[in-house]
C-alpha cells in the first residue's frame, strides 16, 4: 500500500504506512531483512522527491544494511548516488557509483544504469568531461537487453549533455526520449519528454508540444487526486469498520456478561448442596474404580500378556524342557502374587535381552519378527518407569498383532533424536479399521505412554499397522 501512494504521489501518506509496516516487521529475523530493505528504500524516494535529502541518504543507507539480495542492493546504491546528484553533491555521488561500477558488470541492465548516470554526474560536475561515449555504452546495453525504461533515462542524460553546446543533438535525442516514453505507456514520462523538447524545439513545434504537455498534467494531477481520495476513502472506511465492529463487540460481550453472572448466581445458590453431596459420592466411587482399573491393568499386563507369550511359544517351538516350562510359569506366578500383594516386584532386568527375548517368543515359521536398534545404550537413556511401561507397551502391541492382525512380517526400530527415544512398530498384517475401537490392551499402551510424559500414534492404514511411539529421555 506504501508503494502503491508513492506511485500516485501521495508522499506523506505512502510514509505513514511505511511506518507502519516496520512497525510488524521484526529486524532480529532474518527473513524479514529484504522486506525492511524494501520499506526504508520506499521512504528513500519518498524523502527525494519531497526534497528531504538527508532524509533519504539515512533511508538509503538503512536499506542497504538489510538487503540480502546483491541486485537490490545495488539498485539502493544506485538511488543514493542519485541523491547526492540531486542536492549537487557530485563527489559523493560520483563516489558511489565509482564504488559500484565494476562489481555491475555481471547484471547488464544495473552496469548500464549506473555506468551512465556515473557520466552524468562528472559531466555536471566538470562541464568539459566528455560523457558522451559512456553513455553510449550505456544505450547499447540497453538496446542488446531491449529496456525501454533505461534507453529513457540515457536519452535524458544525452538530451541535457548536449543542449549547452549541440541544441540540433539535443532536439535528436529528446524526440527519441518522447517517441520511447509512448511505448512506456507511462503519463509521467511523456510528460517529462514534452518538458525537455519544449527548450529545445523550433518555434513551430514548442506550441504543439506546450498544449499536449498542459493537457498531460492536467490529466496526471487529476488522476492522482483521485487516487488520493480514493485511498483515503477506503482507509477511512476501513478504520471506521473496525472500529464500529470492536465496539458491537464489546457491547454483546458487556451484555452477555452481566446474563451469564445474573444465571450462575441464581444456580449456584439453588445447587450448592447437591454439588457437595454428588461430589463425595463420586469422589468415593472413583478411587474404587480407579483401584479395579489399575488392578485389572496390572493382571492383563503382567499376567495374561505373560501366559499368552508360553502359549505362543508352546505352539510354535514346541513343549520346552520342563525345568525351562517351570521358571516361566514361576515368574508368571510371582507376577500375579505381587499384584494380590499390591507388591511393586523388581526392577532391575535387562530390558534389552528381555525385548529380545520377547520378540523372538513371537517369531514362527509364518510369521518373522525383526528389530534394528534394540541396545542397552537406548533403555539406559530411559527412566525405570517408563522402561518399565515401553516394554510392556511392545508386548501388548506383540500380543495384539498375534491374536488378531495376521501379519508375515513384523519390525521394530528403536532410534534417539535428540532428547527422545522413538519406537517404530510396523506389520503387514489386516490392520485396525478406521472405525473401530481399540481393546483394553490397546487402550491401555494409550495410557501408559502417556502417564511417562510421551506420545503414541496408530496409523490405521490398510493393510497393515504403523505404530509410533514418542518417550522423552531422563535428564
């Protein structure tokens, strides 16, 4: 919107919006740098054309700190030179284009650009330099690149450079620069063509070209006071939409407000008993359900996961030796008198040969089961507990896809990024219907992963199951 004002003259308020702009933008972030280069390079030009030089040197140079693009860059160079050229600073000016000039050599058109306004300036500064060769360059370049835009500001240059000593050179080059500005589709530069034909020109065409120019800013200074007010109009409305609308809203909040208070008083004098009542009462019946649920957790987990893996082992491998059949029913045993004990049990296996074990207890001649990254560097990153919850979280997710998936082909990948461990389940089993409901087993890996601080996800894709599960490592 600030460029936009610029562009139909309206300095002050393309300014104002600028401001504004730099006001969101946030100079510590990197990404912003070119859109800040680009506002203060906006308010450079805004301040030249209001003949604030200073102003727009400061502008310039601000712009030049945050361009990260080396063309633009030197675009902004280009306009500070013009500047100094402005307020007849031609060393300065000359100075800057002296430092930009050989490093433009690899962008054609920003080479042409300031290798003629960089003659332009040391022919003004010096009226004996000769500047027409350079500018020539420049026009060639020009020409090779088919842009009008520059060819316009060269004639310029040569129009001016020849108007003291060639006037019939100057007329030349001036009926070029207008006959170029009618391809611009640009009023402004028509404008400033027919300004710099009129000195120049036989009395027989100063009175033509003074009427068309007299009728062009008549046309341009009409346009742009249209644009004007057309902007403001819209700003003004927009501002006053605003406005009208936070003020609907305050009044429906303040309205809604004082109904909401008005009710809750009422009920909360009429219930307040019966909350206290019901409150008791569910707080009594809770800690009974709390203390079924985790009972009939800690049997499905540590008992009836435990059974189901012996019978899978007894399937496929075979009745093991009778001692090796006794230890597992032994630790099964313990397993469930520690639970009707309430009996924490011990915590100091290895969870690495343990998950080892696991796996291969599933494996069978139709189904292969295969894990990358299973070592004791990983469960030593995790805490007891959430060891603990993770491996019988796999076991449940082991169990599950034995009873119901019928999956070829299962893999886990335990893998450490940064401060979490994470643990990649897939099978090529049927998979979990989008729509149905986990079982308990499920539910519950849903629950545990979540009481140690981390994620799991179910990617219900079919065929087959993609588990991913998140557990943050011990500080």
């Amino acid at each position: 919107m600030g460029i936009i004002l610029h562009d139909v003259g309206d300095y002050f308020g393309s300014q104002e919006l600028l401001f504004k702009a730099l006001k969101i933008l946030d100079e510590q972030n990197e990404q912003h740098h070119e859109r800040i280069a680009s506002a203060y390079n906006e308010l450079g030009k805004n301040s030249r054309n209001l003949k604030n030089y200073q102003e727009a040197i400061h502008y310039y140079d601000l712009a030049i700190d945050f361009s990260t693009d080396t063309s633009f860059k030197l675009v902004r160079l280009n306009n500070k030179g013009a500047t100094y050229k402005d307020e007849e600073q031609y060393d300065l000016a000359i100075k800057v284009y002296n430092s930009i000039l050989n490093s433009d050599k690899n962008i054609p058109q920003e080479y042409a650009r300031i290798l003629s306004n960089f003659a332009y300036a040391k022919w003004l500064k010096d009226s004996s330099y000769n500047a027409a060769p350079e500018i020539w360059n420049a026009i060639r370049i020009w020409k090779n690149e088919k842009d009008d835009w520059g060819l316009s500001a060269s004639y310029i240059h040569l129009t001016h450079y020849y108007r003291p000593t060639r006037p019939d050179s100057a007329l030349f080059y001036a009926k070029k620069l207008y006959k170029i500005t009618k391809n611009l589709n640009s009023p402004d530069e028509i404008k400033n063509a027919l300004a710099m034909l009129i000195p120049v020109s036989t009395l027989g065409e100063v009175k033509e070209y003074f009427t068309k120019y007299r009728s062009l800013s008549d046309s341009i200074e009409t346009a742009r006071n249209k644009a004007k007010n057309q902007f403001a109009t819209i700003r003004y409305e927009t501002e006053k939409h605003k406005t009208d609308k936070l003020k609907l809203q305050k009044e429906n909040a303040e309205t809604k407000l004082r109904v909401v208070w008005q009710r809750v008083i009422s009920i909360v004098l009429g219930i307040g008993a019966v909350i206290g009542f019901i409150w008791y009462r569910k707080r009594k019946q809770q800690a009974i359900r709390e203390q079924q649920l985790q009972m009939s957790k800690k049997v499905h987990d540590k008992v009836a996961n435990k059974v189901y893996r012996i019978m899978s082992e007894v399937e496929h491998k075979g009745l093991p030796e009778k001692n090796v059949l006794l230890y597992k029913l032994n630790t099964v045993y313990k397993q469930s008198r520690d639970i009707s004990y309430n009996e924490p049990g011990k915590n100091n296996q290895d969870f690495q040969q343990s998950v080892s074990e696991l796996l291969e207890s599933f494996a069978s001649n139709t189904v292969k089961v295969a894990s990358v990254g299973n070592s004791q560097q990983i469960w030593e990153k995790m805490t007891p507990v959430a060891r603990e919850e993770l491996s019988i979280t796999i076991e449940e997710l082991m169990t599950n896809m034995k009873k119901h998936s019928s999956a070829s082909n299962v893999v886990l990948k335990f893998m450490q990024k940064e401060n979490i461990v994470e643990v990649l389940y897939t099978d090529d089993g049927i998979g979990l219907p989008p729509r149905t409901l986990y079982g308990n087993g499920l539910r519950n890996t849903e629950t545990r992963i979540k009481d140690i601080g981390g994620r799991i996800i179910f990617d219900k894709t079919i065929p087959g199951l993609k588990v991913r599960i998140f557990i943050p490592i011990a500080k």
